[in-house]
C-alpha cells in the first residue's frame, strides 16, 4: 500500500503547480475524511455540544504545535511565503471559544484522543527535521478551514441552539476579507516555493499524511464520545437498579403506599436522565 502510494505521488511532479499536486493525491483522503462519522454529523446539521468540545480540544493541541513550528521557521525558503501568522492563524481564536465554553480553568479540562498526540509529535518532528513538509500541513488545515468555516461555523450555531456567534471564533477569520482571493493569493505563494525533485515528492507524500492523521483524529474524538455515552447509560441504568432494589415492595404493603413508592422510582429515574 506504502509502494502504491508512493508510486502514485511520484508520477504527479509531472505537474505544475503544487498545489493542483497536493489537490490530486490528496483527492481520495479527502472524500474518506468528509465522510467520517463526526464530520457527517456536522454536514447533516447534528453537532452536539460535547462533540464540539472535544473537537476544539484537538484543533487547540494541533494548531497549538502547527504555529509554533509555522513561527520557528518562518524565515525558511519553504515556509516564508506561505507564512500569514495575521490572515490565518488560529490558536487565540480556539481559546477564545474554548473558556467561552469551559470557562478560565478551560486548560484544566483538555482532553483529547491519542490521534491528537500522534498529530502533534509529527509536526513538531517535521518543524525540526523537513520544515518544508509544514507546507503540506498548512495548506490542509488553513485552506480547509478557510474553505468551509463560514457554512460549518452556521451549522454549527443552529445545532448547538447558539444565540449569537460567541463561541464559534474558530470559523470566523476577520484578516480576510475575501476567502476565495486569499486562496488564490496562498495557492499562488504556495506555488512559487521552490523545491528540488525529492522536496516535492516529500511535500506531496505528507499531504496525503496530513490528511490519514486527521482522519484518526476524528476517528478518535467518535470513540471518546461513544465510551461517554456508554458509560452514562451504565451510570443511570445501574443508578436505577439500586434505586428499585432499596425500595422492595413487600407483599402486605397497602395499594396506595405501593402507588405512591411507584410514582417516587419513576420520579426518581427520570431526574437522573436530567442530571447527565
């Protein structure tokens, strides 16, 4: 599978631009990445507010190691021209929304799949090594967000019942007044890096990696998400149980004092399904 991939990378430096390159080999990553679980529940209009936190915990951690690296080497021939710290960057936008929704102890409560740290090791790894493969990783992120952050930020405040825009600094990108001419101007920038043979495959064979690590993230943040949701029906189920099992009716109980019991395990199990 590694062979084929880099076999297919390798014939696309037959192309021009780079980014019609990264475009192509990346075109079959990006349908499975659209099509994860977490990500078509932001296309059907069904975010809920615990699958938008974890999610934010992530992008805090991966843009949190992305621009850090992006900083370190912005003087890099590979990284300078695609370098826009005030159009794109992203990480006081996330917490932003993160203590909006957490509040200021919002850095106690981070959590996140270990897809995330696999992420995080490789651009740093990268930043030190190969900081021409950040190309490939910026391109995806900023230009993917960039793309779809109007439409999903609107999706999202519809699925979560959000009054106003608050907590959703994530999509908004104030340094850029037109979307499509900054993607233009980035591809354009993008496109004039120069790169020997090797460096391009390297930037095109991480693309598509950027991509498969992305998709573990999301992959990642579904499980977490269905342990929580398997361990609260368990906390209730069994919190139930042992409600019904102290209040044994016993067989000389009156009708109306067993009337009466009934009704407090019913009240009972249906403020539990409130609490969680």
């Amino acid at each position: 599978m590694e062979t084929e991939k880099r076999t297919q990378t390798a014939e696309q430096t037959d192309k021009r631009d780079l980014s019609e390159q990264i475009k192509e080999v990346t075109k079959e990553s990006h349908v499975r990445a659209e099509n994860t679980e977490l990500m078509l529940s932001f296309q059907k209009g069904q975010v809920t507010l615990p699958q938008f936190k974890l999610l934010l915990c992530s992008l805090y951690e991966i843009y949190q190691a992305l621009e850090e690296q992006l900083d370190m080497n912005s003087n890099h021939p590979a990284v300078a021209p695609i370098y826009f710290p005030a159009e794109l960057a992203r990480l006081k936008s996330i917490e932003k929304d993160l203590e909006y929704f957490n509040g200021p102890d919002w850095r106690q409560k981070i959590v996140v799949p270990a897809a995330t740290q696999r992420y995080c090791h490789r651009l740093r790894q990268i930043g030190t090594e190969n900081p021409e493969f950040l190309v490939a990783h910026a391109y995806t992120r900023y230009l993917g967000d960039l793309s779809g952050g109007q439409v999903l930020g609107r999706i999202a405040q519809k699925s979560m019942g959000l009054k106003s825009s608050e907590g959703l600094s994530f999509f908004a990108f104030p340094g850029v007044s037109s979307p499509n001419l900054f993607k233009q101007l980035y591809r354009s920038r993008m496109n004039s890096v120069e790169l020997t043979a090797e460096e391009r495959n390297g930037v095109l064979e991480e693309a598509v990696r950027a991509f498969e690590l992305n998709i573990q993230v999301f992959d990642g943040l579904q499980k977490m998400l269905s342990v929580a949701g398997n361990s609260q029906q368990e906390s209730l189920t069994n919190s139930t149980t042992v409600v019904r099992k102290t209040l044994q009716f016993p067989g000389s109980i009156s009708p109306m004092i067993r009337m009466v019991l009934g009704l407090f395990v019913a009240l009972a199990t249906v403020m539990g399904l409130y609490a969680l």
